[in-house]
C-alpha cells in the first residue's frame, strides 16, 4: 500500500486514548461502595468483591480480544466489547433497582471486565505496530487513558449518586461510554504486513535490542520470559490494585475524610495512575524496561512501609498518589516490554496472554485487604504485607534485566557478523 493510502496514525491514537478513558473508569468503582453499603446494607467485603470479579474477567477478555483481533483486525473486537461494557453498566442499573447484588455482579463484574479486557487489548496493540518508533511513549500514551478513567468518572458519579441514586449514575455512564466505545473503534485498522515509518531506523540502545523475530502466540507461552513477565505484572497488579480498590474507604478511616473528599483523593490518585502509564514508558524508552521495572518495585517497598502511619491528609495524599504512580507505569511499560521481547504482529495474542495475569492477581488482592479490614478493623497489616510482596518482586525485575542485556549482546554480535 501506498503512504498516501494509509490513516492517518495520530487519529488512530487518539481513538485509542478515548476508548481507554472510557473503559478505565472501572477504578472508580470504590465511589460506588459505601452508598450501596448504605443502600441495602451489605458488607464491604461482599460490595468490593465486584471490582476483582471485574479484573479477573477483564483478564479473560484480553486473551479473547487479543486472540480474536489477530485473526480479524481490531475494528470488529473493539465495537462488540463497547457494547458489552455498556450493557454491564445498564445491567448494574436495573440490578441495583432490584436489590440484587448478584445481578451487580454480573453487570459490572462480567459483561463489563469481558468489555474491558476485549477493548484494552485492541487499541494498545494496534499502536505498537502504528508507531515503533515511539513504542514506549506512545502505548504508555494509550494506556494513559485508562488510567484517568476514574478521574472523569468519580466527581461526576459522586454528584449523579447524591442527585438521582446509584442506578442513574450507572445508566448515564453506560449510555455514554457504549456510544463513545463503538464510535473509537470504527478508527482502527492494521497497518500491511511489515510497515513501519518511512525512514525509520532502530536507533537507541533499547529498540536495537528488542527482538526482530515475531513470535507465535504458541511460541511466546512456551518461553521462560513470558511468565517472568507474567509474574511481574501479576505482583504490580496486586499492590496497586488493593489500594485503588480501597482508596475510597481507606481514605475515610486513615484521615478521616468524608465522601466527597475521598472521591477527590480517588480521581487525583486517577491523574497519577494516569501521569505514571506515560512518564515510566517514557523513562523506559531512554533506560530500559527492565531497569524501570525495577524502580517500581524499590520505590513502592519504602511507600507501602511508610503509608500506615500516616493520618495527615496532604501526606496521605502524596503517599497514595506515589503508590498509583508505579502501579500505571507498570502498565504503561508492558506492552513494549512484549513487544520487544516478541516482535509485533502477534501483539494482540501474546499481550493477552501477559494481561491474564492482571486478572488473575485482582481476584486475591482486593478481597485480603478487605477482609483483613473487616477482622482487624484497619488496613495496617494488609498494607505491610504488601510491602514484602514488593521487596520480593525486585528479584523478578533483576532476572528480566539480565535477559535484555543478553539479548543485547546477542544483537550486537548479530550486527558485527
């Protein structure tokens, strides 16, 4: 194909940002805790276990999406999961109307985390192949989106639920965000086989390193470095999420906040979450992604340590936002991380695979901090577990380094022959 016959790829990316603002607003869901609690009187171990029901389907929804859009572009993936993610808020509606919160379970737990996997997956592995040359910057761009989800969502649920009740706020949302969803995904499409930018050339220290041939989705999961990366996202996951889940209530009891107060701390923890998925891929362009990795989980052992005794809002404020900092940036730093391990084309398949482990780490973690709360009436304990959880995850990211420098040898030598 002729340049000339190709979209525009920067329309491509912004696409991907929208879609991704709407479907990270599943982090606001700790807005919708305590007035469902209040509601109709269930426990908050019972209303949290719908955000890891969403991550765990949402897991399951990126290795559909990503196996499904290998095969038929992502244009097609994209609409059917804004639909499915619409539908889960309508259905949370009429479920909270009814009193059930096992149909809230189904709504925003399963059609919304299958939505959410399925749409995730489609624009961040299309942008990998429409901009190498900017691979890290650019798919920590996209993910970017994700992670300010919340930030739009929580003030306006906040004000829509104290107005009208939780079913309105659910059904506004969900009207919304299947019209903007399926819109977005009429952008996307695959660039042919073997594009890249005209006179682009791998330059820097990290492109020239990642790998040129293009692994099999079959490939990929038959090598160690795909469940090391597996891992490390899995432990990332599990310390973030526990608090994003939490960060309403937890907010509430440690500086005693009230609700409108703590939907600020959730959407400032948003921009940060947010800010964190596009600075760290950024930093990863310039030192690595294994060494970023590392970072991560160094800085977050200090900030899980300290954060119990803390009680002063604005420090509070700093500390959380520091947590939900890394928590992004280990999003916004995978997907180049597979791609450089794995080659592009089968992106959408492998990435998958990879974000698997994002589910399979919320099913755990927000439940331990819940119930843990629940039985000792604070979240100390479960916030200095996650502390050791994370001085145990910098072994994982020093493995992952030693694998890139000696696929760095590898290709230095390969370009000296």
């Amino acid at each position: 194909m002729e340049s000339r016959k190709l979209p525009n790829r920067w329309w491509i990316a912004t696409a991907a940002v929208i879609m991704q603002v709407c479907l990270g607003s599943v982090y606001a869901w700790s807005v919708f805790t305590k007035p469902l609690m209040a509601a109709e009187g269930w426990s908050l171990t019972r209303v949290s276990a719908t955000f890891p029901l969403a991550m765990s389907c949402l897991g399951i929804g990126t290795v559909i999406g990503g196996l499904w859009q290998d095969r038929v572009g992502p244009r097609i993936v994209s609409a059917v999961a804004g639909i499915l993610y619409g539908c889960g808020f309508l259905i949370a509606a009429l479920a909270t109307s009814m009193h059930s919160l096992y149909g809230i379970y189904a709504g925003y737990g399963v059609f919304c985390g299958l939505g959410m996997g399925m749409g995730y997956i489609c624009p961040v592995a299309t942008i990998t192949k429409w901009l190498p040359d900017k691979r890290g910057l650019m798919t920590g761009a996209a993910v970017m989106g994700f992670g300010a989800g919340a930030l739009v969502m929580s003030p306006i649920a906040a004000r829509i639920i104290i107005a009208a009740g939780v079913p309105a706020a659910f059904v506004t949302f969900g009207i919304a965000y299947l019209v903007l969803i399926v819109a977005a995904a009429q952008f996307y499409v695959d660039p042919p086989r073997g594009w890249h930018p005209e006179g682009w050339e791998p330059a820097s220290a990290v492109s020239k390193a990642a790998s040129k041939k293009d692994y099999t989705v079959s490939e990929a999961l038959r090598t160690g470095r795909f469940w090391l990366l597996w891992v490390m996202i899995s432990l990332n996951t599990s310390a973030g999420i526990s608090i994003m889940s939490q960060a309403s209530p937890l907010t509430q009891q440690q500086v005693h906040a009230d609700a409108l107060q703590a939907s600020t701390i959730v959407g400032i923890i948003s921009v940060f979450n947010a800010f964190g998925r596009v600075f760290w891929a950024w930093v990863s362009d310039l030192i690595g992604r294994a060494q970023v990795y590392f970072l991560l989980f160094a800085i977050q052992i200090f900030l899980f340590f300290a954060l119990p005794g803390i009680h002063e809002i604005a420090l509070f404020g700093v500390v959380v936002c520091a947590i939900a900092l890394c928590y992004g940036g280990g999003f916004g730093v995978m997907p180049s991380f597979t791609a450089d391990f794995f080659g592009s084309r089968y992106m959408g398949g492998i990435y998958g695979w990879i974000l698997l482990g994002w589910g399979f780490a919320a099913i755990p973690s927000p439940f331990m901090i819940a119930a843990v709360r629940e039985r000792t009436g604070t979240y100390e304990y479960a916030i200095f577990m996650l502390g050791f959880v994370m001085l145990i995850s910098t072994l994982f990211s020093v493995l992952a380094w030693r694998i890139v420098r000696r696929m760095s040898a590898e290709a230095k030598a390969a370009s000296a022959a």
